[in-house]
C-alpha cells in the first residue's frame, strides 16, 4: 500500500493530508493509516529552516515475521517504524 501526507515543521504528519494512494489489502487500511499518524519524521530543508514536505510513503506487509517491514522513502524517520 501507499499514502500520501504532508510532514509539518516539527516532523509530524499532518493527519487531514493522509491519503492512501493504493492498496493490495484493505484488512491493513485502517492500522497502517495509524502507523503512519503516530511517525515522527525529518521535516523537510530550505536554507537550514524545517519546512514542510509531501511524502509518498510506501507500507509494505508480509505473512512471515521475517517479511514484516515498512519501508521508508523520501524522508528519514526519526524513529523506526512499527510494524506488526
């Protein structure tokens, strides 16, 4: 799945902007739109000042422990994801 948001200045998504861009599985919508909400990330930089960004945010779910993962692109999270 996919969601499309806006970090604010202070790293957090704004939860108005979340938007899930596709899915594979509905079974996930709702716990990955929470995932998403409860993120801090780095917000974005223009001339050394935190700015806000669009990210597109890719979620990925497996059936194996060992497959579970979210995957982070285009902007660094400060902390890891969680996924279950």
């Amino acid at each position: 799945m996919e969601f499309r948001f806006v970090v604010d200045e202070n790293g957090r998504p704004i939860p108005s902007s979340i938007t899930l861009l596709s899915t594979t599985d509905s079974t996930f919508n709702a716990a990955a739109r929470l995932t998403v909400m409860v993120e801090y990330f780095r917000p974005g930089l223009v001339g050394g000042r935190p700015v806000r960004v669009l990210v597109r945010q890719p979620i990925t779910y497996g059936s194996g422990r060992s497959e579970r993962r979210c995957e982070l692109n285009q902007v660094t999270p400060l902390l890891p994801p969680r996924c279950w």
